[in-house]
C-alpha cells in the first residue's frame, strides 16, 4: 500500500515550554520558557485546529532535560506515518455511508485525540504505554498507536531511572469542498465509468445473467491515488469482488494541496445477458466522451499545426495581374490575326460557362 505524504507537521511541546506574553492568549506557544498547564492546552487545541492529523511529544519536567530535543523531534516526524497507516487501515474496514441528522455522511470513522504516556527506562525502550486521556470511540486506534510507540528506538537517558514521555496524536478525515465540486462528481463518474468498462471483464463467464450494483470505498492521498480500497460485499462472488476492487484502484481524481485522507464512493451497475454479455450504465455515455475529447485533440492538433480545412477554398484559376497583357492587347499591337484560342477545361474552376443555350439553328 502506498501512503501518502502528510501534511501536519509533527511537534514537540517540553514539560520546561514557552510563555506567552500578556494579551496574547491566542498564540502557539514556543518550546521555551516555562509553560502553564492552561497554556500547554491551548497550544494542544490550535495545533489540532490547524490540521487532520499530528503528533505531539511532552516530556514531563524532569525528563524535559534528559532527552535530545533534536532525537526527540525526529521521532515526533517518525511516528506520523506509523501512526496514519493506523488510521487509514482501521477505516477501510469501518467506515461506511449512513445517515445522520438527516444528512448522508460517513459513519464510522475512527477518528479522535488521544494521550498516551509512554514510559521509557535509560536505555531508551519502551516498559509500557498507557492512557492518560482518549477522544477514541474505536479501541484499536490504542492498539495500533501503542505498538507503533513500542517500535520506536527512543533517545537515551543518563538519570538511571525510567521517564515518561506523553505522545499527542490526532487525526480526523476533515472536509475538502474541492471534492464535493460539480466538477470532482463529473470527473468521479468519468473515472468510475472508465473503471467499469475494464472491470466488466473480471464478470465474464463467472456469474449468472442479471443485474450487480457494486458500490466501493476508495481512501485517496492529496494527489488523488487510492491509498486503500474494498469493494461491499454480498454483490459478486468474492474472487469477482476482489478483481472488481483491484480495477477500481486505478481510480485518479483532481490532487488538493490540503487533505489528508479522502474517501470517495465509486459505483458500477453492471447487467449481465444470458448469453454472457456484460454491459455497464453509463457505458454509451462513456462512448460518445470519448468521442468528444478525440474530435477536441484533434481540431487542437490542426490548430497547433496551422492545418484549418474550414478555411480552405478553390479560388479557381489565378487572375492576370494589372501587368499582364489580354491575348487581344497582343494582336491588337502587332497587327497580325490570333489564332484561336484553344478552349479551357469547362471542368477547371474559374472558368465562365455559356449555358443560354444555342443561339443558331444547326445546319441541315
């Protein structure tokens, strides 16, 4: 699975932290100073507010000193992705459309904050982690987070004692207005529809003749590639499932600097015949896009090529120009009949045809 760079940096908050100046409540305060337990929270709550996920490292005031604050915020960095791959597989399993006041959203969604205190003895290896406080309705974010905490080779200290370290971490799927735009629900019907006709080949002569209405969840990066998918149950046989949702990963939608983890619901509606032909909806709409963009790149590569076959037309034979004497300027100086002139192609453009018809009767 590949995962996506995240955006929230990851911070680093000491028990021995900044001090906020009067009249300036609002402000994140630096890791410098001495902090109050009030000011630590609000640097906490604008960090979260900030973004959909991080993760924050406070020392507790005796071990603020012992610890390499460098050491410690590389491994702030480090346990980001760990600590999303938890997120992103715990939601791939639970989350699901539903209702709620009356809206349709995802349900589900193991989202939340959590503190966890992870106690570390000189050598720099975790005893043992435990909750200090959790916003968590789904126990194994705990699970995951705790194991990932377990796994990180943390900063050596020379006190002789165990310390205890609180890890911070938050994440939510938060909300990109881009991906609910008149043209990402064009494009997602595109892609979708472009998926469908590659899928319908996973359906060939391994199911019976009627209708499958599959539905899929799709977890994407910013730049719009999925991250993890599935494909619902109960609709197609689970080999036919599984291939169905391996198509659906090539899905791509529109990149957004912004987001983090961004779910989207691709569709198939696929009618099977009795003689095994497998059709999709959509799948004449499809035809006649692709259409369309075919006749736009072409007239751009006439354009591009300065080739505009609209614009051409049969001038005929040239015009004599102001210096180009008539055959009867000619005779006319030298005196001498002309012969006649031999007649021109009537085919040839440009040329005057008599069509008056014949003004003599033919002899006898």
């Amino acid at each position: 699975m590949h995962l996506l760079p995240l955006v929230a940096g990851a911070l680093l908050l000491g028990g021995m932290g900044g001090c906020s100046g009067k009249g300036r409540r609002d402000e994140v305060v630096p890791p410098t100073g001495m902090n109050t337990q009030s000011q630590i929270r609000r640097y906490v709550d604008k960090a979260v507010r900030r973004s959909s996920e991080g993760v924050i490292l406070m020392p507790s005031k005796k071990a603020d000193t012992l610890f390499d604050r460098t050491r410690l915020n590389e491994i702030a960095q480090s346990l980001r992705v760990p600590a999303a791959l938890c997120f992103v597989n715990r939601a791939i399993e639970t989350m699901k459309l539903g209702q709620q006041d009356g809206e349709t959203t995802f349900l589900g969604v193991p989202e939340g904050q959590i503190r966890i205190r992870t106690r570390i003895n000189p050598a720099g290896e975790v005893l043992r982690t435990e909750i200090v406080e959790t916003g968590f309705q789904d126990e194994s974010m705990y699970a995951c987070l705790s194991k990932a905490i377990k796994a990180i080779r943390w900063t050596t200290n020379k006190s002789g004692v165990v310390q205890f370290i609180d890890v911070i971490y938050w994440v939510s799927l938060g909300y990109q207005a881009e991906d609910h735009s008149d043209e990402a629900l064009l494009l997602l019907r595109k892609q979708q529809a472009i998926a469908a006709e590659k899928a319908r080949g996973c359906l060939v002569n391994r199911v019976s003749a009627g209708r499958y209405q599959v539905q899929g969840l799709s977890l994407m990066d910013r730049d719009g590639r999925t991250l993890v998918n599935r494909v619902e149950p109960g609709v197609l046989p689970e080999n036919v499932g599984e291939c169905v949702a391996i198509v659906f990963r090539d899905i791509r939608m529109q990149p957004v600097k912004e987001a983090f983890v961004r779910p989207f619901t691709p569709r198939a509606d696929f009618v099977v015949a009795t003689d095994g032909t497998v059709n999709f909806t959509d799948e004449r709409w499809l035809a006649v896009l692709k259409l369309e963009e075919e006749a736009m790149r072409e007239a751009r590569l006439a354009e591009l090529a300065g080739d505009d076959p609209v614009t051409q037309v049969d001038e005929g034979e040239a015009r004599p120009g102001p210096g180009t004497p008539r055959p009867s300027q000619v005779a006319g100086t030298s005196g001498a009949s002309t012969p006649e002139a031999t007649r021109a192609d009537p085919a040839a453009g440009g040329q005057k045809l008599k069509l008056g018809g014949m003004r003599k009767k033919p002899p006898g």
